[in-house]
C-alpha cells in the first residue's frame, strides 16, 4: 500500500499493511524551540524555518523530517498562513500577541521577552459584554467566502496529490462550541451555556455560518474536476477536562452543541468525499458515541493520561465506531520526563491496544512541547515504526 491508501483504510476500519503514522498537524506537531533541538540532534537542515500555527507556537516540519519519521500524511496548509520564525506579535495594552480573524487577542504579558513565551492564549474576547442575541447577531463576523487567505493553496494541493501518494489533510476549518469560550471567555460561556443559553446557540449559529462558507470556500480552491485534493478535514472542538466533560452531555451537550455540530459535519461530507478527525481533548468516552452518530471519522488527540482513557479499554468499547488518532505516548509525563526505553514501552503497548482491525492512525499526544527531549521523540517514532505491521 502506498501512504494514502493505508490511511484510507484504516479510517474505513479495515487493517492496512501497515499503522499509518502522522506529524505535523494542528494537535500533532511540535513547538518550534523541540523542533530546533530535534533538527540539531538527528542533523538535519531547515532553511525555511516557520509556523504552522503561531498561537501554539508550532513548527510547520520540513519534508526531511517527515521522511525519517515515514509519516504518511501532509497537511494542506495555505502558504501565506504559514508566518516566518522572526515574525514579531504587536503589543495591546498590557498584552503581546495576535488577533485573529474573530477579533479575539491571544496573547501574553507585554512585558516578557518575546523568547520566553511559549505560546499565547486568548485574553481579549470581543462578546464579553454581549447581553442579548441581537448584539451576537449585529457583532463583525468576518467573512468565510474571502479567497484572499488561500492564496497559493490550490498550487500546493496539486503538487501534493500529482506528485506524492501522501494522504492530505486540511488544517482546522471548523470550531463551533470551542470558539464561545474564546468570544466571550470560557467561564462566561460556560456560565452563559447553562444561564442564557440562547446567546451561546446564537453565537454557534453565526459560527457554522462562518465556517460551513470557509470549508466550501477551501474546497472548491482544491477542486480539479470532481475530485477534490485532500482526504481528510480537521475541526476542533475541545469539550471535556482530564476527569470529564466540561458540561453536562445528556442535556446540554445533546440538545444544544450536537444538533449545530452535527449539521456542519453533515454540510462538510457533502461538499466533499472526505473525512473528518475531530480534536477534543481530555476524557471523551462519554462523548464518542455521539462524534459516531455526527459523523466524525476519528477522534484526536487520544490523551491517554486522562481518566478513563487507557488505550486497551477504548479499542475495545469504541473501535468498530471511530478510528483514534494519536495516543503514541503521554505528552505530560512520559515523553517530557522518561526514558528512551520509557517511551518506547508505552509506545509499543499503545499501538498494540489500538492497532487490531485498522481504525488507528499513531502520532503523539497533541502538539510536542518545548522541553521534551529529542532522543525521546526519535524513539517514540522509532517505535512506531518498529510495531506498525499487520
């Protein structure tokens, strides 16, 4: 099997010849200081340093590395998306970061050094003053039908699919109960989720309509004919803590969040013959049945240090219904913090777990953060590569 028809089959739930593995997506990266370590230390050379992501302060990972990882995805990143390593974020306020494309600041303290952030979070939320639905309705949504950001995408997708046998996936183009807290702030959209819930569905409702004209948008740059260039569509929606969710699933989940998801999903496979890997952190098996039933194909990252999350018990109870994607090692303790053989145990018993039947892709637990090691992030993929065949 070439790298796309492995990761086709396994999101189809049927054993490939080998575990896919993938590095370098939104939740499957690597913090730019790792990335450097990691280059210096397997001696290899990146004249093009960037970010994929410059919020999480990710590195976009050149095709040398992937190469000596075998990864076998590429993520369809728009050029222009992808800022140089000495960008500099503008200061507002007491503030040093970014706004986005929402108008939400993610930022740091002005007063650090620009070299000690690690990553910035988001500290300006433009509705955190919005009391009623027609101020939702009223705020500046931004425009998802503007081509202007995709520039040079549709090149890049063409090069990718005519001349590699990678599977490609687009970053995140979805993120609708997530954003909330980053609008008006996570505790008042969690407050406002269960006091005045008609504002929280307002502000979903505007963001499905935002990102159902982004992913058409997107999709039609990357249309040749009637295929589209890409395999696999990337939403985030973070929903649960390391104990649990964050909300009540029965109730508020179910009735308020899943029918809006569920239509964007919905929307998505429309549009296109893709799948699509949903990222939640934290303890979600409460959640995998309804990501079944909306049409989520795989779930990410697979923390599996979080309760109720071991590897063996969530293959059996869910593996006929989602592929995971991610779960290599415990990017909190063992792969920051343990041995080379540390690693490469947890590794091996992972993807051991997870690995009957396909429905399993292997990259490691959310994005690789700066103090980890190199040796330990070669043997973690030193070890998937030593038990990914069938």
């Amino acid at each position: 099997m070439n790298s796309r028809q492995r990761v086709m089959a396994t999101l189809n739930h049927r054993e490939p010849d080998m575990v896919p593995i993938d590095f370098g997506g939104n939740q499957s990266s690597i913090h730019i200081k790792a990335y450097k370590n990691l280059l210096n230390y397997l001696k290899i050379e990146d004249k093009n340093i960037r970010y994929s992501d410059f919020i999480q302060q990710i590195a976009y990972p050149c095709d040398e590395l992937l190469q000596r990882f075998n990864v076998d995805i590429r993520w369809l990143r728009p050029p222009a998306s992808l800022l140089p390593e000495d960008f500099t974020p503008e200061v507002e306020g007491k503030y040093r970061g970014v706004f986005d494309q929402f108008g939400v600041f993610w930022g740091d303290s002005a007063e650090k050094d620009v070299k000690d952030i690690l990553f910035y979070d988001p500290c300006i939320h433009p509705l955190s003053d919005a009391k009623t639905v027609q101020q939702v309705r009223e705020f500046d949504w931004p425009d998802g039908t503007d081509r202007a950001p995709l520039k040079g995408l549709r090149e890049h997708a063409r090069k990718l699919r005519e001349t590699t046998n990678y599977a490609i996936a687009a970053p995140t183009i979805g993120c609708i109960y997530e954003y909330t807290t980053f609008l008006f702030g996570f505790d008042k959209a969690l407050r406002y989720l269960r006091m005045n819930p008609e504002l929280i569905v307002a502000t979903m409702e505007e963001l499905e309509k935002y990102w159902t004209n982004c992913v058409t948008t997107y999709l039609n740059e990357i249309k040749f004919g009637h295929e589209h260039y890409v395999d696999i569509i990337a939403v985030n929606g973070d929903l649960a803590t390391q104990t649990g969710p964050i909300m009540n699933v029965d109730s508020i989940y179910s009735q308020l969040i899943k029918p809006i998801e569920h239509r964007f999903a919905r929307k998505v496979h429309e549009l296109a013959k893709v799948k699509i890997n949903y990222h939640s952190c934290g303890s979600i098996p409460r959640f995998i049945p309804h990501f079944s039933e909306i049409g989520y194909d795989a779930v990410n990252p697979v923390q599996v240090a979080a309760r109720d999350m071991e590897p063996c018990s969530l293959k059996e109870r869910f593996g006929t219904i989602i592929t995971f994607w991610g779960g290599l090692c415990d990017t909190q303790h063992t792969l920051p913090f343990g041995s080379r053989e540390q690693v490469r145990k947890e590794v091996l018993h992972n993807v051991a777990c997870f690995k009957p039947g396909g429905g399993y892709i292997a990259s490691n637990i959310h994005n690789i953060t700066a103090e980890v090691p190199p040796q330990n992030v070669e043997a973690m993929f030193e070890a998937a590569r030593e038990s990914r065949r069938y």
